[in-house]
C-alpha cells in the first residue's frame, strides 16, 4: 500500500535526519579526540615511568661506582704493600745469590786443583749474619699480614643484599596495582555442573566421577564443566587470582551471565560463544579464547598461578602468570554489554593427573572503581 505524505513532511523528517546526522557526527569527533587525548596521556605516562626507571638506575650505578672505588683503594695499598715486601725478598735473594757464586767459584778451584790456594774477598756478613738477615725479613714478610677489610666487605655484601631484597620486594610494580583491585567472589554452587564440588567457602572447584543429585536449576552448566562466581561486576577495574598448582588441565576467565548453559552446543564453552573470554592450559599448551577464535600463546612452563584483570573504563581483559605479572594475552572487548563473572572450569581427573581443585586466592584488598 503507498503512503502518501506532504511536503511539510518530508521536510520535517529530512530536517530531523540531519539533525540526528549532526549529533553522530559531534559524537564521533568526540571520540576521536578522546582516543587522541588518552594515546597522548598514555605516552607521557611511559616517558615519565622510563624516567623514574632511568633515574634509579643512574643513582644505582653512581652507588656501585663509588664502592668499587672504595674496593679498589683498598686493593691498590695491600698490592703496594705487597709489593713492597716482595722487593725486600728478591733484594736479598740477589745479596745471597752473589755470596754463593763467590762460594761456588772457590770450590771449583779447590776441584780443579786442590793443593791451590784461592784468595777471596770474604763476604760482609757471616752466615750467622745472613741467618739473622733472613729470619728477620721472613718474620716481617709475612703473607697474612696483608689483608683486605673483610668486615668492610662483609657489611657491604650485607647491604647490598638489603637492598636487593628491598627492591625485589616492590617489584614487579604492577603487582601493587592489581592488587588494589582485588575483588573478593565466591563460585556459585547453583551454576555449577554436577560432576564439581565446590567448596564450602565457594573459593575452589574440583572435579567428582559421581554424578551428584543436584537441584535442576536453570542456571546450571549441565554438560560443560564450568561454574561462575556469585558476584558480578558492572564498573571499575577487577583483579583476581586462581590457582592452577598440579592441574594438566583447566579453563578459566570472565563471562557475562547470559552464557548458554544447557545442552551439547559449544557456545557453552568458555571463550566458544561471544559471551565469555578465557585461557586455556591443555596438552602442555595454552590458548586463549573469545567467540570460538582460538590463539595459542608461546609459552611452554607450566605456572602455578594465573592473573585475571577486567577493566571496565579500558574494556580490557588480561590474563597474566601472577608471579612475575607476565601478560599472557589480553582482549581489547570495547564496552561490555553486560556485568562480567569469574569463570572456572577444573576439568576432568585425565586419569589422575588432574585431580587437583582450581582454587580462587580471594585477596583482602577492597575492590578499586577507579
């Protein structure tokens, strides 16, 4: 059926479309310079973090410069003393030395022709002169009478040992900031398949061969071995830490609620439909997942312990090895649609060598919106 519509009509929606047109527009600028003001803020950021980094660095090397100098000095008098000593010592070796080829000459005379008679200047110094000379200058050279200041030494190992526990202890900086936010959750045992035990605090999951007799509730995984925490997160930034100690096998990650839970399909899966993000460690590999697009990560060790940072402001999510805050891969989501829950799935025995429960190392850091 054709509407017809007047001039006055159209003109009113033309009008209109522009005008929506123009508020896209003034919105898309506005994007662009808040992408150009935060690439900015992100490079003066790094300019001043290398700084303070360059700045440490060059008070560290100015401090070792100055001890080594110190070392040296110290090295420089007991090697001149040394010195000193040793030149006595090879003075009068080369005293002896001349006194026995005087002797030796004589006796080669008497060999040669023994009723000879052999006029020789006789030496200085009687033997008992040279005995005393040398017990003296034996007694005065003494090795361990030269020595370096052990205690000095040993109190500046002990300092700079201090100090590299002291630096070691705030490093990796990240650290710190994560876990300022640190968000406390709980696995939820009303979405959890029927083959995990959760513990009774909800902060680990572990995998049962007995089919448990479970209520039937409808926000239960039934055929994936996953389970999501209770608490779920709209803003700010949220960190957590799960270990993965002795597992050959495990998921883990963050998923919005709507995460289909029932049935054979794969987008039950963590990372396999657009509504989860997770890693994966299995056959010795890890791999990271979002919308069923797989990327093997190149690392071989096996970690005991995995970093789970979710930024709202950022739409980032980031899985890290928490030791040394190593970043494994992050997801640049954009703006997320939904509130996001920690996700872990533990995984099957694989014959025993995965019996170890996937535990939540909840942190007592309040949760950070910043």
């Amino acid at each position: 059926m054709i509407q017809y519509v007047g001039k006055e009509t159209l003109e009113k929606h033309l009008k209109s479309l522009k005008n929506q047109r123009e508020a896209v527009k003034h919105r898309l600028k506005k994007l662009a310079a808040r992408q150009s003001e935060i690439t900015k803020q992100s490079s003066v950021m790094r300019e001043r973090v290398v700084q303070k980094y360059q700045e440490i660095q060059i008070v560290l090397e100015e401090d070792l410069r100055t001890t080594l100098s110190h070392l040296e000095m110290e090295e420089r008098a007991a090697v001149s003393a040394l010195d000193g000593l040793m030149e006595r010592n090879c003075a009068l070796i080369q005293e002896i030395e001349q006194d026995l080829s005087s002797l030796s000459l004589a006796l080669n005379c008497f060999h040669t022709n023994p009723d000879s008679m052999v006029f020789l200047t006789p030496p200085a110094r009687d033997d008992m002169d040279t005995v005393d000379r040398v017990m003296d200058l034996l007694n005065q050279s003494d090795p361990s009478s030269v020595s370096l200041d052990e205690a000095k030494a040993d109190q500046i190992l002990s300092l700079t040992t201090s100090l590299l526990q002291l630096v070691s202890s705030q490093t990796p900086l990240i650290r710190k900031l994560l876990q300022s936010y640190s968000s406390e959750v709980h696995l939820d045992p009303g979405t959890a398949h029927p083959k995990l035990i959760i513990s009774p605090k909800g902060d680990s999951a572990a995998y049962t061969d007995t089919w448990q007799q479970l209520p039937d509730l409808p926000g239960r995984f039934d055929t994936t071995l996953n389970v999501i925490s209770m608490q779920g997160f709209t803003c700010g930034r949220h960190y957590w830490e799960i270990d993965v100690t002795g597992k050959t096998y495990w998921e883990l990650g963050v998923t919005y609620p709507s995460i289909p839970r029932r049935g054979p399909s794969e987008n039950c899966w963590l990372g396999r439909g657009p509504e989860s993000w997770c890693v994966e460690f299995f056959g010795g590999e890890y791999t990271t997942w979002h919308g069923g697009v797989p990327h093997q990560l190149p690392f071989a060790k096996r970690f005991g312990r995995i970093g789970v940072l979710c930024s709202f402001p950022a739409g980032l999510v980031t899985f890290l090895e928490a030791e040394k805050m190593t970043p494994l891969f992050s997801f640049s989501a954009g703006v997320f649609s939904e509130c996001l829950h920690l996700a872990v799935c533990p995984g099957h025995h694989h014959g025993g060598t995965n019996s170890s429960p996937i535990v939540i190392c909840n942190a007592s850091s309040p949760t950070s919106d910043l």
